[in-house]
C-alpha cells in the first residue's frame, strides 16, 4: 500500500489587520514594554487599544465614515 504525503507550502496566509477606529490598514504593534504585545497603534489616526478588525468590507466603511468626520471638524 502507498502513502502519498500531504505537501504543504510552509506559507501561512496572514489575515489584513485594520483599525478599527478610522479603517486604515497602517496599523502595527506598539513598541516598547512587553506588556504591549497585544496593544496596536494606528499610524492614520492615533488609534491605541487591543481590538482590531480583519473585515475588509467593514473597515471600508469605517474609513469612509472616518474621512467624513474629520471633513466635518
């Protein structure tokens, strides 16, 4: 009987990150303590907390909603 190996490519599809206060996609890990790791800073708005989205279709939304915010002020 054969076996026939699974092959796997090694490559790990990494999800987009977005901000989820103004959607932008410059977002990273905030350096410094390493009780920060699951803290993210947006480059865009300012944004600094540990939530953040990985739906595209949202994040469109929230950036428009965003740039009609700061429009307004």
């Amino acid at each position: 009987m054969e076996r026939t190996k699974k092959k796997h490519s090694g490559t790990k599809k990494r999800a987009v990150k977005f901000c989820p206060k103004c959607g932008s996609t410059d977002i990273f890990f905030a350096s410094g303590l390493p009780q920060l790791r699951s803290i993210w800073d947006c480059r865009k708005c300012g944004y600094r907390g540990a939530l953040i989205l990985e739906d595209g279709k949202l994040a469109a939304k929230l950036e428009e909603e965003y740039a009609k915010r700061t429009v307004q002020e």
